[in-house]
DNA sequence: TACAATTAAATTGTGCACAACTTAAAGTGA
DNA sequence: TCACTTTAAGTTGTGCACAATTTAATTGTA
C-alpha cells in the first residue's frame, strides 16, 4: 500500500487534518458564548486536571511551546480566568493557577460542550478504538522526534 | 459515559489535536526541504488529484475559505508551483493551475513523506478503520453546519 | 434596460503555532 | 567565587485559519 500517492480523501494525514478542523470549529462554536477559544479550553482543561502548572508543564502536556503559550495565558489572565505567578525559589518559572471565576467555567463548559458528543453519538468501543490509536499515533511520532 | 468532564488525556478531541499536531509536524518536517508548507501540500495534493480547479473548488474539498486560500495560492504562484488565472466567461473565478514545476513536486513529495508512513508502520485494516471513523466524524460534524 | 441581489475572491483584523532568537535566572565546575 | 552553561519564559517574524467586511463581477427581476 502506497500511501502518499492516493488521493487526498484516501490520506489519513487529511482525514485526520479535517476531522480535528471539524471538531475544533465545533468546540469553538459552544465555547465561543463563554468567552474563551478552542486553545485556550485546552490549556484549561490542563489546569482543571491539575491546577498550580508552570507553562512548562502546561506546554508538555499539551506539546506548545512558551512561544504559543505566553501570549495565551496572558489573555487568560487578562480575562480572569487564571493568575500567572512568578515565585521563588526559582524565578524563571511561572505558575498558572486558576481563579474561582476559572474553576466555575470547567462544569458550564462542560455543558457547552456535551452536545457536540450527544450529536456524534459514537458508541464507547469506537470511541475507545479511535481515543487509542490516536494516542498510538501521536507517539509515535513524538518518539520518532529524538 | 459523560466525555466532557473526562481528563484531557481521555477526551477524543484532545486526541484528535495531538496526533493531527503531530502528523502535520512530522509532515512539515519532510516537506520544508521541498520549499512547500504541509498546508501548501494539501492545496497542491487537491491539484495533483485534479488541476485547473477554482479557489471555491479547492476550497470545498480542503473546507478552507478564500481569506485563508487566497494568501496561500498567492505564495505558491510567486513559488513557481501554480499559475492563477482568472478568465472569461466569468471573471469573478480564479483558476488555479500546476506549473511543469508543479506538477513534478508530485513525485519528491511522496518520496519525501513516504518515511512517516513506513515508520508508523500501520497495518490496512487499522488505517481503514481510522480512516473510515474520522472521515464519519467529519460528515457528521459539518452536516450539523447547517 | 436598470437596479437589486447574489456570488467569487480579496482584504482586514485577530488568535494560534512554530522557528529562531533574547532575556533573566539558576546550575555547574574550576 | 566567578565564568560559563543550561534552563524557563518571553519576544520577533512568518504562515495559517477564521470572522467580518469589501470589491468586483454576474445573475435575477421588474
């Protein structure tokens, strides 16, 4: 099998570019009305699995780069959805921590966003088959990266 | 099962950016050497499968609009892949149209990709079966578009 | 035929995402 | 202790991607 000569809708390097497109406008459309970009509910997220992150940790979490992120977060901050916390012992790092306004956006987001997987109606093997293979992919090609 | 308040690491669309991130990553990787981006590779893929095709034409099939077409195919031409013509009987149509160059790309980008396939190493069923899922996903989502 | 409505592409402004580079702080070794 | 190296975040420049708007051409209607 010849991958990089079929045609476009027969690449899965497309299909997955186009389905991720797909997904994020439609986050973006529910998240939109709260305030906050498909991005930035990324790095939300991140922090409400885990609050009190450096950009570091965020960015390795989700792959970015401070170059992405700081300018991200700063919006954030400016917002009100987190802090941005430079402290010793070590000053060059910076914590994220989310704010009560940022903590109560994690169950009205949720909501906004529960239709998009109503919608899909993926049964829980499909949705298991593709959550793993994806990941599967992903590292891959992180470990192909070194 | 609720996915919404599920950890990032179990959400599909998390999933979905991640390996997108990292299929395009690894794309851009093996196409810079080429002088084209990967976003330019899916323009001129939608070419080589067919050429002489409108802004609209290519647009519909990458589900890209014109603000973000029109820049790109505007570097392509000062490249010297694509010719963009705009002719009778309806002037408000721009034709895109591979150069010789162009259409010999073809051939060194799919050698130039061909790698990532290899190491990724998928077998057929699974790459049908994701291809086939996402490509649901896809139609699902952009028929709630309307 | 004239004008309004529609269409195709282009422009403008904003938010990512990345590479390359810079700044400041911390770590290391002589 | 000090010079050098490494690390964490930030900045700069470029290329997308999208929403809103504009421009120009075509179509539709009275």
């Amino acid at each position: 099998m010849s991958i990089e000569t079929l045609p476009l809708d027969k690449q899965l390097c497309f299909a997955l570019y186009a389905s991720s497109k797909e997904i994020a406008k439609a986050y973006r459309d529910k998240l939109a009305p709260h305030g906050i970009t498909y991005p930035q509910y990324l790095i939300l997220s991140a922090l409400w699995d885990q609050d009190h992150r450096t950009v570091s940790e965020i960015g390795a979490e989700l792959q970015l780069d401070s170059g992405t992120l700081t300018p991200m977060i700063k919006r954030l901050e400016e917002a009100g959805w987190v802090l941005r916390i430079r402290q010793k012992p070590d000053e060059r790092r910076v914590y994220v921590d989310l704010t009560e306004k940022g903590k109560t956006l994690k169950d009205d987001a949720a909501c906004a966003v529960a239709e998009i997987w109503s919608d899909l109606n993926l049964n829980e093997d499909t949705y298991h088959v593709l959550l793993n293979q994806l990941h599967s992919i992903t590292a891959k090609l992180q470990k192909g990266d070194d």
